[in-house]
C-alpha cells in the first residue's frame, strides 16, 4: 500500500493505491486528504472482495500504521496480519505508480474531482487489462489488441 500525488484544479490531491506481491493492482481510491480517515477508507474498499490479508508492506508514514493499528483493534482487520514497513519492499508499487502517472502527465488537467476519480478508474482499468487480472474470453482472448478489447468492451 502506498499512496501518490495527483493534481486536480491546481491542488495537490492524494491516490492511495495497492499492489499485491505479484504486482496486481489490488484497489485505488482518491481523496483530498492524507490522514488516517483517508487510509481508512481505502483499506477498507481494498478488503471488500479480496482474500484475507496475511502481510501488509507500508511505507514511513505514520497515518498508515495508525489506520491498520485502529483497523485491527475494531476487529476489522484480523489480529494476525504483519505490518512492515520497508522502502525497498515497496518497490512495486512505488514502479506501478510510474503507469498511472505517465497517462495523466500529457493530459491538459483534471478540472474536477469527480472527474478525476473517473478517469483514474479508467486508467486503473486499462493496466488491470494489460496486466492480465481479467477474463477476456468474450473479449477476443490474450490475442486481442488494447483497442479490439476497448471496443469489445464498449459494444457490450
């Protein structure tokens, strides 16, 4: 889990995003602040529909460690989960990042936040495909080019 800087309508805003240790992206979630609520929230979205954690690699920042500590004494996050904190473990996401930031560097800004969580959602889309997290049967198979599927997709 690792969170990155992204700007809309001239302010810093915050995307907290995880990857699991095979590098599948595992959730994202934007928000205005960077504080405990905030990794809260995502954590919690990134739990839904996933497995159960065993590790938990975070970076220094003291937000993220008081969410998982508070997580885990509610009893929504099991007791026995690891936390570690490693800036080279990290690596993988701190490289995943790269990807969504080079697709929002060329474009002319992000004017709204809704908006943003929008095309952010789309981008994490396009790299789930790329890096094979989805059945794309239907979709014309491992074959396909990144259009063929958009379009499959969108026809749909």
């Amino acid at each position: 889990m690792d969170e990155t800087y992204v700007k809309v309508r001239g302010e810093w805003v915050y995307l907290y995003r995880a990857v699991d240790k095979a590098g599948k992206t595992v959730d994202f979630y934007l928000s205005r602040k960077r504080d405990v609520n905030a990794a809260k929230a995502f954590l919690r979205k990134a739990m839904k529909g996933q497995r159960i954690l065993t590790k938990i690699t975070l970076d220094a920042y003291a937000a993220s460690h008081r969410a998982v500590t508070d997580l885990k004494v509610t009893g929504e996050l099991p007791k026995r989960v690891r936390v570690r904190t490693s800036k080279y473990l990290n690596n993988a996401i701190e490289q995943d990042h790269r990807r969504i930031k080079q697709r929002l560097r060329p474009m002319l800004g992000l004017k709204s936040f809704q908006n943003a969580a929008v095309v952010i959602g789309g981008i994490e889309l396009a790299e789930k495909i790329k890096k094979g997290q989805f059945k794309l049967g239907k979709l014309g198979g491992r074959t396909a080019t990144m259009p063929e599927i958009w379009q499959a997709a969108l026809a749909a």
